[in-house]
C-alpha cells in the first residue's frame, strides 16, 4: 500500500466518521435537545475520549457498553471500562437497550467515602430531572456490632444499632439532598451481604430500568484484577445503566 493510497483510505474514514457524526447530531436534534459541539478524533478511543472530556471540562462522559461480559471485560478490557477506570469526571454507561433509558428507580450504593457522596449528588440531580425516585444503600459484610469476641447474640443489642445506622444514613442522604441543589432526599435503606451483590438486588426485578450509582475507590489495575471493587463488579455484572463517581484522588 503506497501513503497516498494509505492517506486516502484515512480520508475516506474520516469523513466517514464525519457524516456519522453529523446524523447523530441531527437525530438527538430532532428529539429536541441541542449539540454545544461535536468533535472527531483520531486515535485510540478511550484515550482520545478522556483528552477531549479534560480539554472540554466535562462534567459527565456518557458512553454505551458493547456487553463483552464480565471474563472478556476483564482479561480485554473495553473502552468504556478504560473511560471509566481514567476518568476524572463522572461517567455514565448505558446498557440494556432502548428501553433502558429513561430509568424507573434509581440505587446508589453509599459507603460513606467523598466519591460514593458524589455519585449520590449525581444521582439526586438526574432523579430530579427525571422526576424518579432515589434509594441511598448502605451495605453491611455483617451485621454491625455482633460479631464482637465472647459476647453473646443480643437481638435488641443489633436492633439499636441498626437503627443508629439508619440515622446516620438518613442524615447523609439530607446531605446529599441539599447538595443536589434542592432535589428531593433520598430514602434509604441498610441491608447486609457482598457490597456488590447487594446492590444488583435492590435494583429488583426491573434491573434494566434501574441506574446504579456508585463511588470508585481507585484501585489500581493490579488490586482491581485480583479482588474487584465494588464500582467494577457492579460495572460488569448490571445489566441496566451505572453511574461510577471517580475517586477524588485521580
């Protein structure tokens, strides 16, 4: 392949690509919302992504899901777990079809770090918008304050301490309600279990139609690999959008 057959060959992708672009950008038009800009890119897609959102000043990347499945997503990689672990504004993946979008309830999965606070600010907001509900989580590995050494099974005991918790859930989730700039408070709710397990059960049988919010921990690639977190568990396993906070030390 000679290089003017190799240049014409990349003009013809991009204007490809341009054209594309174009009627995407016509098309969310049509359904009455306004493109500010539309930028193409040349390069690898992630990288190029996450540039042109810190160039930008993004507040949120949203990107569609390929569904590779959890083992291929994990070995491979895709570009919206790349978006996802570089980020450092907040990215939305969408899955699960057309009728995934707009959802019916929203969960977001709180642990009481900054970034699991942001991604329940986040949520509030599209909860607003949208006019859906939020549920604020609290997960427990086990009940809390029962597993002390030598002290016997105290029913009452785990009763007060749950509803401790509960208070002090309900007063982040006012927190997080006034720093949605008035959105309503989200409800809550502590159940017990794997972090990640438990958060794809409250979504409910209507999973798809639930957007999961979570706060990323920043592990890096290596930890990531060997024990999962949470954001990258629920990442893989949802299979209705999910809403990844980055960790605020990015």
């Amino acid at each position: 392949v000679t290089p003017q057959v190799y240049s014409r060959v990349l003009d013809e992708e991009l204007r490809g690509a341009r054209d594309l672009l174009e009627e995407q950008v016509k098309g969310i038009g049509a359904r009455g919302a306004r493109v500010a800009e539309s930028h193409t890119r040349r390069g690898p897609t992630a990288d190029e992504i996450l540039d042109l959102a810190e160039e930008l000043g993004a507040d949120l990347i949203v990107v569609g899901s390929r569904g590779l499945g959890p083992v291929r997503g994990l070995l491979l990689g895709s570009v919206s777990g790349g978006i996802v672990h570089g980020a450092t504004s907040p990215v939305l993946v969408l899955r699960g079809g057309e009728n995934a979008w707009p959802p019916n309830r929203i969960v977001v999965g709180d642990d009481g770090s900054e970034e699991a606070k942001g991604a329940g600010v986040r949520a509030a907001r599209i909860g607003n918008l949208l006019d859906v509900g939020v549920l604020l989580v609290r997960v427990y590995p086990r009940l809390p304050e029962t597993d002390a050494e030598g002290r016997e099974f105290d029913a009452r005991r785990v009763d007060d301490e749950l509803r401790r918790e509960e208070r002090t859930l309900e007063s982040r989730a006012k927190e997080i309600g006034d720093a949605a700039s008035g959105a309503l408070r989200p409800r809550v709710g502590i159940t017990v279990g794997e972090p990640a397990t438990a958060l794809l059960e409250a979504a409910g049988q209507d999973e798809e139609r639930t957007l999961l919010a979570v706060g990323s921990r920043g592990l890096d690639a290596t930890r990531r690999l060997r024990l999962g977190s949470v954001s990258t568990k629920v990442l893989h396993a949802a299979h209705g959008p999910v809403l990844i906070y980055p960790h605020s030390g990015n």
